[in-house]
C-alpha cells in the first residue's frame, strides 16, 4: 500500500497517479479461469467497465497474453507490468564473449552474455566525459593489477576494443584478460551505466573471482541495486543472486548493514500413492518468522544446514 511504500514516499509523493484499488472486489488485471476442458485468460480493462474482458483459449495462444497488450489507455497496469518485465536481465556472462571487440553500431546495452561490452562503454563514455574515470577507478578497487580501462576504435573493422592498463604502462587488449576480471568489469559498467534498470539475476557471481575478493564484490553487488537510505533518483534497479559459495553468503551475514535477504533452497520428499516426489523449497534464512507456509521444523533444518554450509569456509582457513 502507498502509505506503506518506503520508495513511493519518497521520491514520489502524494500527488502522482496511483492505482485506485477497491479492496473490496478485489479485481485481478488479467486472470484464468477454467471453462470446460480448457484454460481462458481474461484480460480486465480499466474503463470502468465501458469496455468487455478480452478472452483468450489458453490452447490457442500464440504468445503470452501481457506480450500482446500495447493500449496503455485501457490497460495501463498491464502495459506497466509488460514494461517491467521488459527490463529482466538473465546474465550468462560468457568469457569467449566478453574478450571480443563489439562493432561500433551494435547494441547500446550489454548482452546477456557479455556481447557489446566494448560499445557500451564507448557510448556511456561519450555522453559523460567522467565515465571512464568512474568505471577505472571502480576496477582498480576490485582489481589493483588494473589502474584504469580504455576504449580503442578499431577503424579498419568498424569496431571497440577493451584495454586495461597495469601500474607499469602495458596495455592489454580484452582478449588476454581473464574471466574473473571481465567479468568484475561488466558488472562495474553494469553499475555505472544510467540505461541499467528492472532486476538483474546473476548466476554464481564468484565464478572466476579469488576467494580473497569476494568481500570486495559483496559491495559491488550491494551497489548494484536501490539503496533506499540513500538519496537516489529513477531508475529502480533489483538483484537476484544465486551462489554456491560459503564465503559468498559468510561475508552477507558479516556484513550486516547491506540490506539484502538470504534464502536456501533445500529438498524435500513427499509421498503420493506409489510416487516418491522431490520438491524444492525456497526458504527465509533469517531468525525471525515470516510465512506462514514455512513449518518451524522446516526453518530450523534451515538454519541448522546453512550454519553447516558456513562452517566449510572455516574449515578451509584453517588450512589456508
């Protein structure tokens, strides 16, 4: 609810449209309803019901029922949400990718896999003359080896190359730089460029990281997404991490100033007639109750096989 939207608060106010929602009915914008054998998705317009539900044979979809809407005027929240989702990025950030040069007229927004990396931060760089500073300065944190990165144009092949520069002056083209460091400096352009927006999911960020680096990266993440305590403007960005890294999740917990929420997904069995089915739940690791879905026994296997999980990272500083 508004009154209860920390963001909406402040940085938007009173006075800006907002949904005006009847808690009474209840009213879905689009929803399923079974009719015979088959599945039929309404799609309710915000006409104030001048306008009839759109149906459409869930069997006889070509594409999903929110790709199709584009009247912002008698669907607007539909549309909204289309908007939204438009924004998801699933990162595969892919090593052989990200060492290539990116042509001059590609994409101004990195790829999934890392393609474009090159042109977008030509791009970035000349619409602020202070980027490159900033994303150098944001590497050489992470990485000291690196003092600052630059971008050449390629002229001959119509394209941007990726350069880092040591302390000592040499020069290294992206396609000598390992993943590790590619990978921390997509992240860091990530980071710095105003078109990144919506949610970022990003699969087991400390793949090609030191383990003597993660700690370092726990607040490049952080910084990856809204920090409501701070005095920020649109866009609203989210990041969704999953890790297999103890020391990943041991730094989170450290860190307790970084606002973000841990889970664990733990498998289950369940028995139905003759099946033995798994099942994967996702789990609140915290000491407090949340949902009510969660059993207590459940929670506390929870806690008790994360502080498990935790105590290999002692195990292997003992050894270190």
């Amino acid at each position: 609810m508004p009154n209860a939207d920390e963001w909406y608060q402040r940085y938007v106010g009173k006075d800006v449209w907002q949904p005006k929602i009847n808690p009474d009915k209840n009213l879905a914008f689009i929803k399923t309803k079974s009719q015979l054998d088959n599945q039929v998705i309404y799609l309710y317009p915000e006409d104030n019901g001048i306008t009839q539900p759109l149906k459409h044979r869930a069997d006889e979809a070509k594409q999903t029922v929110l790709s199709s809407v584009n009247n912002t005027t008698t669907f607007p929240h539909v549309f909204a949400v289309r908007e939204e989702m438009r924004h998801w990025k699933c990162l595969q950030l892919n090593p052989v990718t990200l060492r290539q040069p990116s042509a001059i007229l590609a994409n101004q927004l990195i790829g999934m896999d890392g393609s474009n990396l090159p042109t977008t931060i030509a791009l970035r760089a000349a619409d602020d003359p202070f980027f490159m500073t900033d994303l150098s300065r944001e590497i050489n944190n992470l990485l000291p080896t690196i003092v600052s990165v630059k971008i050449e144009k390629d002229k001959h092949f119509d394209q941007y190359v990726l350069v880092s520069i040591s302390p000592n002056g040499s020069q290294f083209s992206s396609n000598v730089l390992s993943e590790g460091t590619l990978r921390l400096i997509a992240l860091c352009t990530f980071k710095l460029d105003p078109c990144h927006k919506g949610v970022l999911c990003l699969e087991e960020p400390e793949n090609g990281i030191h383990p003597f680096k993660l700690e370092n990266v726990i607040q490049l993440l952080r910084d990856l997404a809204t920090d409501f305590q701070e005095e920020s403007e649109f866009p609203l960005r989210q990041l969704i991490v999953n890790t297999h890294s103890p020391i990943l999740i041991a730094n989170l917990f450290k860190h307790s100033e970084i606002d973000c929420q841990v889970l664990y997904a733990m498998l289950f069995s369940r028995i139905r007639k003759e099946h033995s089915l798994k099942l994967t739940k996702i789990i609140p690791v915290t000491n407090q109750y949340v949902d009510d879905s969660i059993t207590e026994p459940a929670r506390k296997v929870t806690l008790s096989e994360v502080k498990r999980y935790l105590e290999i990272q002692s195990i292997n500083q003992d050894f270190c």
